[in-house]
C-alpha cells in the first residue's frame, strides 16, 4: 500500500504542475478535478482497513471535489463567456521552475519537522508543496476563475495535511475542509458572476479602483 | 481639604449654573460671578494655611483601575500654585463675562463661560493631585479644555490653525508625561506620589531618563524654546481673558510640573541643572527678542511669555545646580526666584492680557502701529498697563523686580560653588533680558497709550467698563503688594523651595537669615521710590504755579503742522535692535522709498515644524505604492510573511528532527 | 548710617553738574579753545529754573512726571553707592541689581516722556537710547560679578570696600580690565562720545539731546541734573573700583572721592578731544568689546 | 446549555429575520435577538456555567470579556441598525438582518468554543456573515471590496486550518485532542517543532483576520466601502474575535513553553502594524480609510501587549474592550456624517461632537480607558527593558494622533453645507454612539470588580498579571 500512497502522492504535485503549465482554462479545471479525485482515494489507501466514515470522507471529497466543483467552474465559464486563455502574470516556463523550487522549499521545510512515521512520511511535504503552489497560483494568474482554482489546489493541499489526522481528530477535520472548500468557492463564484456582470471580463486586475491617495 | 473642594465645586457650579439658567440670562450671570469669586476664595484658604506652616488634610478615593489609589492632597507647593490658579482664575473668569458679552452668539458664550470655570477646576486638580493617573486625567482635561477656549472663534481658519498646533503639541508632551509615569512606576509599588517618591533612588541612571522626559513633557506646556512654538498662536488668537488664564496659569503647570519632578526625584543631575539653564537663557533673549519684533500686541505678550519662562528656567537651573552641588543656599534662592517669579509672572501678564482686551474692545484692532493715544481716553487702563509693563520689565517698585533680584541672588551667589561656578554668567543673560524688555514695553506703552492715535479706531477709542477695570485693578494691586512688601510673598516662595530635592529644612532657615534684611531695605526703598517722587512732583507744581506756561505743537525741528503720521513707529522704534539681532530673532526688514516694514517669522514654527510635517507628508505619499489596490500584491504579501516566519522557524529550531 | 557717607552723598550731589563741565573745558583746552567756564551747567540749569515752561498739546502727565522720577531714582540709586569707601547709606546683599534698576527706571520715564510727544525726533532718540543701554546692562552687570567675585561680597559696600582692596594685589589684571569696562559703560550711561555727543547740533546724530527735545524749564534742568549725577554715580563706581579706600580716614577717602570724581571727568574729555563720535551702528560693537572685557575679567576670577 | 444558547438564539433569530418580507419585523428580529444575546450573557456571568459538548464550549474569563463585549456593541448597534435602516435600504434587505444576527451567532461560538477546530469553523463563520454587509450596494466599489476581502481572508482561513492541523500533530494524542484546556495542561508534552510551525501558521491565519501588517490590506477597502454600523461592527467585534483567536494560540504556546520563540514574532507584527498604521493615517483623506487604519494601529497594539506579557497582556485584554467600543463609537459617528453627505458641526452637531469624542478617546488621551490599557502596555515595555519599543511605539503614537487630528478636525470644523438647515439628528443614530462614548469613559475610570477579577484572570492566562 505504502507504494500506492507514495505514487499518489507524487500524481498530486504532478497535478500542480499541470495547472502550471497549461495555457487553457479548461485543462486548469481538469487538473483540479484529477487531483479532487486522487485526494478522494488518498484515505483508502491510506487507511485500507476501511472503516465507514474511511468510505464516506473517499466519497464526499470525490463528489465535492472531483465532481461539483469543477462542474461549477465549467458552468462559470459558460455564463460568463470566459475567453479560454489563463493569461498568467508570469511566464509558464518561468512558472514551472518556481514551482520546482516550491516543491524543494516544502521538502526542505519538512525535512526539518519530525514526520508521522511510515507511508504518511511523504504526505506533509505533497501538502506543504500544494499549499505554496496555491497561493503561487493565486498570486501569479490574473484571471478569477483560475485564482479559484489556485485557491482550490490551496485548499486541497491543507486537506492533504488532515489526513494524517483522520484517525485522532475524527470527522471534524472532514467538515472543516469540506465546509471550507465550499463555501469558499461558492462564494467565490458567485462574487465571479458578479464580476462578470459588472466588468465584462474575469480579469480581477481591473478590480484596483480602491486604493490611498 | 473639605474647604478646598466645596471651593472648586462652587466654581464646577457655577460654570454650570451659567448653561442651566440660560434663560435667566441675568440671573445667571450674577450666580456665576458669584459662585465662581467665592469659590475660588473658599478654596484659596486652605492653600494660605498650608503655606503658614499649616497643613491640610488629605482626599484619598479607592480605584478599581490599575496604578492605586487616586490621591489629592495640599503641599507647600501646591498651595502656591493654588494661589497662582485661584486669584488669577477668578480674576480672568470674572474680565470674562463683561468681555465677552458683546459677543454675538449666546450660547457658544455662555458655553465658553462654562469650560472657563471648569479649566479652573481643572488646574486645581492638577496641582493637588498625588498620584500619576488622576495626575494625568486632569493634566489632559487642563489642556483639551484649554483647546476649546483657544477655539472660541473657529470661525477664523488662522484660529482653527493655531488650535490644531496647540493642541497636537501639548497631547505629544502628555505621550511624554505618559512615558515619564510609565517608566517610573515600574519600580514603584503603585503610581501615588509618595511611592514614587520611595522609588526615586532606584531609578536607573541618575533618574536620567526621567528628567529627560520631563523636561520635555513639561517644557512643551511651559513653553521653552524650542517647545514654544505653539505658544504664541494660541494666546494671540484665544480670547483675551483665555489667553491671560493660559499664558498667566497654564503654561505654569509646566513650572509645576518640573518643581514637582525635583520635589519627588530629587536632586537633578548636573547636566540637567545646566540644560535647564542654557534654555532659560535661550528663551529669555530669544522671546524677548521675538517680542519686540511683533506688530501684533497680543503675540507680543504671548512672545513675553515664552521669556519669563525663561528667567523661572534660569532660577530653576541654577537651583539645581545648587542642589547638585551642595550650595543648599543658592539652591533655595534659585528655586524660590522660580517659585515667586511664577506667581509674579501670573499675575502682571494676565494684567497686560487683559489690558490688552481691553484695548482690543475699545478700537478692535491689536496692532501696535494702529493704535495711540490711548493714555488720554482710557486713563484707568493705561495705568494697568503701566503698571503691568513695570512690573514685568523688573524695575521697583513692584513685585517682577523682586522675584528676579532672588534669582539674581542664586545666580551670583553660584560663583563660590565650586563645579558649578560658570552659572555667573547668567547674571549677563539675566541683564541682557530685562534691558531688552524695558526696549519692547517702552515700544508697547509709548505707541499704544502715548502721542497721537494713528488710526481713526485709535481715535474712537472709549474708557471700558468697570467690569473689565475691575479684575484689572486687582491684579495690579497684587503686583504692587508683592513689589512693597516683598517678604510677604518671599516667605512662602523659600518655604515652597525647600520641600524640593537636595534642600534641607536648615538651607532656607539660612536663605531666609541671608536675605531677610535685603528684603526690608527693598521694602524701604520702594517705599522711598513713591514717597520722594510724590514729593517732587508736589515741589514741582508749586514752583512751576508761579512761573509762565505755554502749549503748543510739538517741536519738530521747525516743521510746520505735525501730524499723526509723522511719529515714530513701533517697528522703527525696535528697528536698530533688529538691526543688531534681528537674524536672531528671525525678522525679515524691507525698505522701499519711505515705507520701512518689518516681518518678523517664528524660527521654530516656520523654520523646523512644519517643514518637517511637509516632510513627513512627502514619506506618508513615498509609502502608498504599497497599497495599490492589487489583490496579487496583497497575497503576495501573505506569502511573504509565511515564508518569512517559516525561515525565522528554521533558523530558530535549526537542527531538530529526523 | 554714618555722617561721612551723607558728606559723600551730599557732596557728589552738589558737585554732579561740575564733572560735565570739566569735562568740556578739557575737551576745549586740549583742542586749543578757552571754551565755556566749569560752571556752565550751574548757570544753565539756574536760568532754567527761572524760565518758564511750554507743553505740547500732546503730551499728557507721562511728560512731566518723567524729570522728576529720573532725578529721584538717581538720587536714591546715589543712596547705593558707598561715597566715602566704606558704607553706603543703604546697603544690602544685592543692591548692585537695585541700583541698576533705579536707573532703568529712570530711563523707561524718559523714554515713554519722548514718546508721548508723538515727534518722530524724539521717538528715534528714545529707540537709540534703549538700544544703547540693551547692550551696557550687560557689561555693567558683569563688572558686578566680577566684582562680586574679587570681593566675596553681594553688596556695593562689601564689593568697594575693605574685601576689594584685600583682592587687589591678587586679582591686579581681572581689575583692570574691570575697570576698564566700567569706563566704557560710563561713556555710554553718561551719553558722551564715542557713543553720543552732547555737543551736537544736528538732531539726527544725537541720542540723549534729541529725547528730550522737547522738554523746557524746570523739567529740562531737572533731566540735565539727572543726567549729571548719572554720570557722577558711574564716575563713583569707578573710583571705588580703582581706589579702595576703607583703611584710610573718612574725611580723605571722600576727599579721594573728588578728586577721583575730576580725574574721571577729564578722562572723558580727553577722550572726547582724541575720538570722534562712532556711528550709531557700531555702538554695538563699542559695548561688546565692554562686556567682552568684563567678561574676560570675570573668568580670570573663576580660575584663580 | 446556556453555552448553547447563546449561539443558538442569534441563529434562530437570523432565521426568523429572513422569514419575514416587512422591515419592521425584520428589525423586531434583530432587537430581540440582541437583547435576548445580553441577556444571556449576562446570566452567564452571573452564573458561571461549566463546559458543554464534553469541554469544546467552555466559558473562561478570556472568552467571558470577549463575549461580553461582543454581546454589547451589537445590542448597541442594533439599536444604530433601526435608525439606519430608516435612512437607507441597503439592496438584498432581508440578508442584510440575518446577516448581522448570523455574525452575533458566530461570534459567540468563537468566544465560547474550547476546540481549535470549532474556534476555527466560528471564525470562517464570522468571514462569511459579514462579506454580504459589504456587498451592500452591489456597486463596483462594494464589489472589488468584497472580492478582496474573501480571497485574502479565504487564503488566511485556510492556513489558519493548516495550523490547526499541525497543533494536532503536534498534540499527537497527550489528551483530547485539540481540547484548550488539555493542551494547555499537557502543554509540556507538546512537540515544539510542530507547536511553533503551527503557532506560525495560526498567526498568519488569525492575523490576517485581525489585520496584522502587512496582512491588513483588505481592511481599508473593506472598512471604506462597508456602511458605518458594518465597520463598527467588522473593527470592533471581528477583530476582537480575531485577537481571541491568537490569544488563545498563545496561550497553549506560553503553556508549552515556547514564549521566547513567539513572543519577538507578536512584538514584530505589534511594531510594524503601529508603522504602517502611521506611513497611511498621514495625509488621508477618506475618513472610513483613516479608521480603518487606526483599526490596524490598535491591533498592532495589541500585539504588542501580548508579546511583552507581564502587565502587557492586562493591558492587551483591557484594550481590547476599549478598542471594540471606540471603534463602535468612530465608525458610528463617521457614520452620521457621510450618511448626511456634507460634513460640518452645522448639521450634524451631535455626531461631530462625537466623532471630536472619539478622536480623544482613540488616541488614548485621559480620562479615556484606551489610555489606562494603553499605558499598561507601555509600562510592561519598559519593564522589560525594551526601551526601544517604548520609544518608537511612542513616537509612531504621536505621528498617529497628530495624522488623526489634522484630518477630523479638518471634518469636524470644516466648510459648512451653505444652506445650514439644522438638520435634527435621529435619537436611533445618537443613542448608541453616546451609550460608547460613556462606556470608554467610564472604562477610564472606574472597572466593575467582576471585570477587575476576570482581567487578572484573563492576564494569568495569557501569562501576564495585572499592573
């Protein structure tokens, strides 16, 4: 099993690196749909003796995460009319090598933290790299839609971490991220739909009328 | 202390009585009069016990806050600053009424009526408190109150200015006051003054840090170059009566506040005592200075202010000098001269303030080279003036040349001191004040009340009421009390220095013993000074009744019909001083044909201030790329402190882990 | 109070008016003039007393108060000085600072006399006059502490008196320079040349003269017998700075006492016969050097 | 069950407020919905309930004060809420009630709640109550307002969560898991290195919900477009939950005994915040983005206070009273003003006089309490030696005031509308300000004794004592 989690794990930041990468919309949301599903599985690998709320945690993340969530964007984009491009602030080659660096800043970091022992050894820098690569994202990509989904790779790298909690902390941690990543994105579309609305456009650089003078 | 506070309720009362009986207009006024004249009375007697050897009890109120009890109680020192708050409080209270009942607008007046009779609740709270925190809460309703006084008119934008200056500058000394209290009280048990007082010998450094503190916090309020810049503004614009009460008392809770600081800290260390010196120096000439520079006649009181604080900071230096280096006696003479040129002060500059009112109510115009004349048309107020400007130049027979015949004593004595014996030269600073001072108000009182008006306001102008002559004609008679008998204010002054830090009880018995027969003679030559001009002017008339009298024009070396505009004005007048020292003092002479202009510029104000502000507007601009409305750059930000304190983690707990 | 001291006071009273006198005679002599006799200014001022006097409709009781409080404050500021070397006959800890003051406040009546002429003339040599003494009180006062500090005493009696003559051999050149200063003081107060000239013609070169353009008769013979017994009072100080004398007899030391007040008065005209007059805007600089010496005077005295 | 109450109340009543179409029972809701809150609130201190749901609800002195004063800005608010209603119908009306109700729910969970977790979902509540009182006016400005503030917040929520992630790690079972009081019992058995990487990460988090620099920037947008009551509520009872928050991560991180490693981190965001605070206060122009940044110089205060301990804890509790009720009272008056449109004493004299109020107030000039907390927090640098914070927290305060008083006198005595008709203000709009301004005052003067015990006690926690 050890293997499976590890080869997850590394399917995961690969993830990251195609929402990087991609120049199309709809291959960012793909990319968050995959990884939504790898996270699904994550727990039954991780805790094959597979008890009930194992399953339900493997089935609710899948249906949020692989499955509305990205039907939801996809529907955003039809609304708005979303022109396919990701339109990045920085390059995409350049994007990739500051992802790698990312990835090696979270094993750095982690390499200093005692690990949980064993298979989860893996999970703590996979969850660090997605957080970083998140915000990256959120940061780096002009467009709302796609900050969504940096927020949602940002989300998902948090929810990594809980997993090595499944078994101390029971359901809560679930709720939390699965409350989190909801509402926050529901809201979050919405907010886009309104933009679109006012803006004609999904560019939130537009949005920068606020500022001291 | 039961006297004392039903005194200062009477006057809270009062104030209040004036907005409750509004529409007894009449009735409201005489209950505020009343109220306020008798409360200050009442409370002004357990001040004179105490000051008689006596003493008063004290008013202690359990806090539930932090920093211990809040305590109110009557020393030496504060019942001489009662004196000071109480007689000229009442005196500019009382000017105020008749003062400002012309007036348009009831209810703001009425209003400044009240927050006039609670300022002075306010000082008498402050001088009695002993404990830091009601210490500070009346410190700063002192000085908000003061604010709204100073605004009265805020209307004028140049009001609104010299308000906001006033008021940015005296909260900055309370943040140093907070500072001061906050730093001292962490060795004391709790913030009343007696423990504080307990703690004074475990303060680091000398008490340094506290004397720098205070010395800041408290100078900003007194006053002292360069911390006056606020001064000048603030009581040119205030209302008369409100600038006599501020420039007469409340820049004197800086004063206080210092003597407390040496009361509670002890002996200052040395370089504070000659720091305070340098700054008195400086602010005597250099007010001085300014003053005469002036066209404005109440900025040029304002400036004189600033000076007389600095012959209070030179007696207050050289006392602590004196302390520090073991001359008890030339400590106590240099206090007392503080002590006493405080109250002196207090009461002639409220005299000249509202003498000046007065002028301003009778033409409506403060400037100096508009006015003259006056001395025909309002007699009564140009002798308050005269006497007033005598006192203040320091000459006998009246009460400003005593105080500084006391501090001339310290600093003269200082010369057998030995570490300290350098403070003799401020005898020559000392001097050089009082001749410029004589120079500014033989400018004020000869083109104000002599020769001939120079306007038609000058021209129209009418005796004022005896509401207004009234506090006038008391202020003066204290001057001249003090002036005659001086050992009737000195007394108290020496009792008052020697509750300060490093005098003994014995140094002011010996003070008192060196200077008691000094102060019979000057009682004795005053009174000779009357008796023999008195006499002369008698033998005068009687000789000149038996010889021929002529009037005429005045000689003008031949010119034919003299008029107005032919006299020598103001700004001539101190033209060849500014001449001399007019870089100094900042002036800016222009000639053009005939025309001869003098425009005098603060310094301070206008030199370091408010380019500094332009300044600190320019950084305040140079910083707000940062906020510019760019989401990435705000989460950019977050990332950046994550990584940041992610770093500061790994540097910190290097090491550990597998 | 003792009989000599009312001699001295008595004497520098009736003798003020000779010293200008002598002075001018002097000055006439050394510049090849007979000039006008000694007791030309007892004359003038007995022919003033007999005129009569006119007023501008101006002035107002400021204008003839004024004569009668400079006379009476330099009277009472004569009381300070200790005439016959030893005492004065009022004196006490600090009575330099009182005897200044009674002078100033003799000025500050004759200044406000001229500005309540309202004549430009008069206002201007009242605005030179402060000017003039805004920076002798300087010098003056630290000649005090210089010798306040030579003496060991706080009083004009003390400081002229017997502890100076103990100081004197010690303290020679810190004296002399505080001499020194003291003369240049005495040519300012006394209103001669360098600093003023009495023997002007041109008001707007005068200084003295021009404040009191205005005053006639009784009043102008009282501001010129005040002047006079100014002039004697700095002529005293000087003398008792020079020549202590409380060893010696009374009757001589205020016999010393003339003649020192003569040889003062001729110092002045020598000067005058030797200096012109300074213009007005180096004064300041005339004075300085005065307070400069004193002040050299008082740190030779500090570090002794 | 109180415990429970008082969440459940304001929830239910929220519900009720959206069920109803007419506004007058829409704001009947929101009155009885306060009162009945403080009314609790008060029950509870009376009688100090014990914990419930197996200790993740508990009422200590530190949540007590925070509840309280939450409970009581938003009764006073409510009552601001009927009069402004009166003025102006903010779009999506029926929200906008249940909104505030839902907000006075969460943050009651978060004053209540013992377990990280549940503290956690409290603040996420918070967030997202508020986000539609921004979005009132459903205008650009509003928009990019609120768009702002969910992201930035969102990302901090999250990392917050990341934190409480690795405070469990770091328990690695020494007693109930991500239960306050065990970890602050066990506190010796938590594993540093995992307790300062979560303490990191729960103070980006939870700062950034306080507006910590430079994690504040969504506050100016937010306090700027949000209406007066919003950002009297958002600056005063948000961020007092904000402050709870990292209070209570500094709680078990002192009772792990790490104070050495955290407390440089709270004094260096306390520092920079009272710096960027003063860089922006100078020379603004908009009156809310001057609160909002006053906002931040308070919060860097009272990290300041947290992070010198002793009397600066005390100081930081006491001042976090003060701050919510000040901050009422400003944003309040401010309020008034621009609800008017032109400034000026002529038309709205009593919110002028109170807005001058509050300049004082919020300056920490005496009598106000503000200056009683803030002089404790100075006393405690010094104390500890660190002169040097004493100075420059000194002299930024300076800059601050004189940077405030420029601009609200500037307000206060500047040009009057020319037709001055005098405008009589609505007691609903007057009311709850004056109800503030004498709290603060009276907190200047005079603290109950249960408040002096829970103080001390509160200070203890955090481990400080008082002055």
């Amino acid at each position: 099993m050890a293997r499976l989690v590890e080869l997850l794990l590394l399917l995961v930041i690969l993830t990251n690196f195609i929402v990087l990468g991609t120049t199309r919309l709809s291959t960012c949301i793909r990319a968050v749909a995959l990884q939504g599903f790898l996270l699904g599985v994550l727990p039954l690998a991780l805790y094959p003796r597979g008890e009930l709320h194992t399953w339900g945690l493997a089935l609710g993340t899948v249906a949020v995460k692989a499955v509305i969530l990205p039907r939801f964007l996809r529907w955003a984009i039809r609304e708005a009319a979303v022109r396919r491009e990701v339109e990045p602030r920085v390059g995409y080659a350049l994007s990739l090598l500051l992802g790698v660096a990312a990835v090696a800043v979270a094993f750095a970091i982690s390499g200093r933290l005692p690990l949980p022992e064993g298979a989860r050894a893996m999970l703590v820098p996979a969850a660090l790299a997605t957080v970083i690569l998140g915000l990256f994202v959120l940061i780096t990509r002009s467009k709302a839609l796609v900050q969504v989904v940096g927020y949602l790779m940002l989300e998902n790298g948090v929810y990594l971490f809980g997993l090595t909690h499944v078994e101390e902390v029971p359901f809560l941690v679930e709720a939390g991220v699965l409350l989190d990543v909801f509402v926050g994105v529901f809201i979050m579309g919405i907010v886009v739909f309104h933009i679109n609305r006012e803006f004609d456009s999904l560019d939130s650089t537009r949005l920068s009328e606020l500022v001291d003078r | 202390m039961t006297l004392f506070l039903g005194g200062i309720a009477a006057v809270a009362l009062g104030g209040l009585a004036l907005v409750a009986l509004s529409f007894r207009p009449r009735w409201a006024a005489a209950a505020f009069q009343l109220l306020v004249g008798g409360g200050c009375m009442a409370a002004v007697l357990p001040a004179l016990r105490v000051l008689s050897g006596g003493t008063a009890g004290e008013l202690r109120i359990r806090a539930t806050v932090p920093g211990g009890d809040w305590v109110f109680g009557i020393d030496p020192l504060s019942a001489f600053f009662l004196l000071v708050v109480l007689g000229v409080g009442a005196a500019a209270a009382l000017y105020g009424v008749s003062y400002l009942s012309s007036e348009s607008g009831a209810g703001p007046v009425r209003t400044a009526h009240a927050v006039t009779a609670l300022e002075i609740v306010a000082l008498a709270l402050v001088v009695t408190a002993r404990s830091a925190i009601p210490f500070l809460i009346t410190w700063e309703i002192m000085a908000v109150l003061a604010y709204f006084l100073v605004v009265f008119e805020s209307r004028l934008p140049d009001v609104r200015r010299a308000g906001l200056i006033y008021l940015i500058c005296t909260h900055t000394g309370t943040l140093a006051l907070v500072a001061l209290f906050a730093s001292w009280g962490q060795l004391a048990g709790d913030l009343s003054f007696d423990a504080l007082a307990a703690a004074a010998p475990a303060l680091p450094a000398g008490a340094a840090l506290v004397f720098a503190l205070g010395l800041c916090g408290f100078g900003f309020k007194a006053g002292l170059v360069p911390l006056h810049f606020w001064l000048p503004g603030a009581h040119g614009v205030a209302p008369s009566h409100v600038s006599a009460l501020m420039s007469g008392v409340v820049i004197k809770m800086g004063i206080y506040g210092l003597l407390r600081l040496v009361n509670l800290a002890g002996a200052p260390p040395a370089w504070w005592g000659w720091l305070v010196l340098v700054l008195g120096l400086g602010s005597g000439v250099l007010g001085v200075l300014w003053a005469l520079a002036q066209h404005d006649l109440k900025r040029l009181l304002a400036y004189h202010s600033v000076e007389n604080i600095g012959i209070i900071l030179l007696g207050l230096g050289v006392g602590a000098l004196g302390a520090r280096s073991g001359a008890p006696t030339v400590a106590v003479l240099g206090f007392a001269g503080a002590v006493l040129h405080t109250l002196n002060h207090a009461l002639f500059k409220s005299l000249l303030f509202l003498g000046a009112g007065a002028v301003l109510r009778a033409t409506g115009t403060r400037l100096i080279d508009r006015l003259g004349g006056l001395g025909r048309r309002m007699p009564y107020t140009w002798g308050a003036f005269l006497v007033g400007s005598i006192a203040i130049v320091g000459l006998p027979p009246l009460n400003g040349f005593v105080s500084e015949w006391l501090v001339y004593q310290g600093l003269l004595r200082s010369g057998a001191m030995a570490p300290a014996r350098a403070a003799v030269f401020g005898v020559a600073g000392l001097a050089l004040i009082g001749a410029l001072a004589l120079a500014c108000f033989a400018k004020v009182g000869g083109a104000v009340f002599l020769g001939q008006p120079r306007s038609a306001q000058a021209r129209e102008g009418r005796e004022v009421g005896v509401g207004l002559l009234a506090p006038m004609a008391a202020l003066a008679f204290g001057c001249a009390v003090i002036g005659m008998a001086p050992a009737v204010a000195v007394s108290p002054a020496l009792r008052v220095a020697a509750t300060l830090g490093g005098v003994g009880r014995g140094a002011a018995g010996e003070a008192a013993a060196a200077i008691g027969p000094a102060l019979t003679w000057i009682a004795l030559t005053a009174a000779a000074l009357l008796a023999l001009v008195a006499a002369g002017w008698w033998l005068r008339t009687r000789v000149l009744s038996r010889r021929p009298q002529a009037w005429t024009e005045t000689w003008a070396c031949g010119y034919a019909r003299p008029d107005p505009r032919m006299q020598y004005t103001a700004a001539s007048f101190a033209a060849p001083l500014m001449a001399a020292y007019g870089r100094a003092a900042g002036v800016h002479v222009t000639r053009e044909g005939g025309a001869f202009h003098t425009h005098a510029t603060d310094p301070v104000l206008d030199g370091v201030a408010l380019p500094l502000w332009q300044r600190v507007l320019a950084w305040g601009q140079a910083v707000r790329p940062i906020q510019q409305g760019r989401l990435w750059m705000y989460l950019l930000y977050v990332l950046g402190a994550l990584l940041g304190l992610l770093l500061y983690l790994a540097l910190r707990a290097g090491g550990t882990g597998p | 109070m003792s009989w000599s001291a009312l001699l001295g006071l008595a004497i520098v009273l009736g003798l003020a008016p000779l010293l200008p006198g002598v002075a001018a005679k002097t000055r006439a002599r050394l510049t090849g003039r007979r000039g006008a006799p000694l007791l030309q200014l007892y004359r003038d001022l007995a022919r003033l007393w007999r005129k009569g006097v006119v007023y501008s409709r101006t002035t107002t009781f400021a204008f003839r108060v004024a004569p009668v409080v400079l006379v009476v404050t330099a009277v009472l500021a004569a009381c300070l000085v200790p005439l016959d070397g030893r005492r004065a006959l009022v004196g006490f800890s600090g009575d330099f600072v009182a005897f200044a003051a009674l002078l100033a406040l003799g000025r500050f009546a004759l200044v406000l006399a001229a500005w309540d002429t309202g004549s430009s003339f008069e206002g201007m040599g009242a605005s030179r006059e402060v000017t003039v003494a805004a920076f002798a009180e300087p010098a003056l006062f630290l000649t005090f502490v210089a010798l306040v500090l030579a003496s060991g005493s706080l009083s004009l009696g003390g400081a002229l008196g017997a502890p100076l003559a103990a100081a004197w051999p010690s303290a020679a050149p810190a004296l002399a320079l505080v001499t020194a200063s003291l003369f240049l003081v005495l040519l300012a107060e006394g209103s001669r040349v360098p600093v003023d000239d009495p023997a002007t013609h041109l008001e707007l070169t005068m200084i003295h003269e021009v404040m009191v353009l205005d005053h006639s008769g009784l009043d102008l013979a009282l501001i010129l017998y005040g002047g006079a017994l100014k002039l004697s009072l700095f002529g005293a100080l000087l003398v008792g700075a020079v020549a202590p004398r409380a060893e010696i007899p009374p009757a001589i030391a205020v016999g010393v006492l003339v003649a020192g007040l003569l040889v003062v008065a001729m110092a002045v005209g020598v000067v005058e016969s030797v200096m012109a007059r300074l213009r007005l805007s180096r004064v300041p600089q005339f004075l300085t050097a005065a307070s400069a010496l004193a002040a050299l005077a008082v740190i030779l005295l500090l570090v002794r | 069950m109180i415990l429970l109450g008082l969440v459940a109340v304001p929830a239910l009543a929220a519900a009720g407020a959206y069920a109803h179409r007419e506004a007058p029972w829409r704001t009947a809701w929101l009155i009885t919905g306060a009162l009945l809150h403080l009314g609790l609130v008060a029950f509870a201190w009376a009688s100090r309930p014990g914990p419930a749901l197996g200790g993740w609800l508990a009422l200590d002195a530190l949540g007590s004060i925070v509840l309280a004063t939450v409970s009581v800005l938003f009764a006073v608010i409510a009552s601001y809420t009927v009069g402004y209603l009166r003025w102006e119908q903010p779009r999506g009306g029926r929200a906008f009630v249940s909104c505030l109700l839902v907000f006075l729910a969460a943050a009651s969970l978060v004053a209540l709640s013992h377990h990280f977790v549940l503290l956690w979902i409290g603040l996420e509540a918070t967030t997202l109550a508020v986000a539609p009182l921004i979005f009132h006016r459903h205008d650009r400005r509003s928009l990019e307002a609120v768009w702002k503030y969910l992201v930035i917040s969102s990302v901090a929520i999250a990392l917050a969560l990341l934190g409480v992630f690795f405070l469990a790690t770091a328990q690695a079972g020494a007693g109930r898991p991500l239960v306050l009081e065990d970890l602050v019992a066990q506190g010796t058995r938590l594993h540093p290195d995992w307790l300062k990487a979560a303490f990191i990460f729960l103070l980006v988090g939870f700062g950034t919900k306080m507006g910590l620099a430079p994690l504040h920037t969504w506050k100016p947008d937010a306090y700027g477009e949000a209406p007066g009551l919003v950002g009297g509520l958002m600056a005063g009872a948000l961020t007092s939950c904000a402050f709870l928050a990292v209070a209570r991560s500094t709680q078990v991180a002192l009772a792990a005994g790490v104070g050495p490693f955290i407390r440089p981190l709270l004094l260096a965001f306390g520092l920079l915040s009272l710096g960027v605070a003063a860089a922006f206060l100078v020379g603004q122009t908009d009156l809310r983005r001057l609160l909002a940044y006053s906002s931040v110089e308070h919060m860097g205060l009272l990290a300041l206070g947290l992070g010198l301990g002793a009397a600066g804890s005390y100081g930081a509790v006491l001042h976090m009273i003060n701050n919510a009720f000040v901050k009422g009272l400003l944003f309040l008056a401010a309020g008034n003003l621009l609800l008017r449109g032109a400034a000026g004493t002529h038309r709205t004299p009593v919110s002028a006089g109170l807005l001058l109020v509050g300049l004082f107030a919020v300056t920490g000039s005496p009598p106000f309490g503000t200056f009683l907390s803030e002089f404790a927090i100075l006393g405690a640098a010094f104390q500890g030696g660190h002169y040097w914070i004493a100075g420059t927290a000194l002299a930024l305060l300076a800059l601050i005031f004189v940077a405030l008083a420029v601009r609200i006198l500037g307000v206060i005595h500047g040009p009057s509308p020319g037709a001055a008709e005098a405008a009589r203000e609505s007691p609903w709009l007057v009311a709850g300000p004056i109800a503030l301004a004498l709290a603060v005052l009276l907190l200047g003067v005079y603290l109950p004794s249960a408040l002096v015990d829970a103080l001390g006690a509160a200070a203890g926690a955090l481990g400080g004592r008082a002055p």
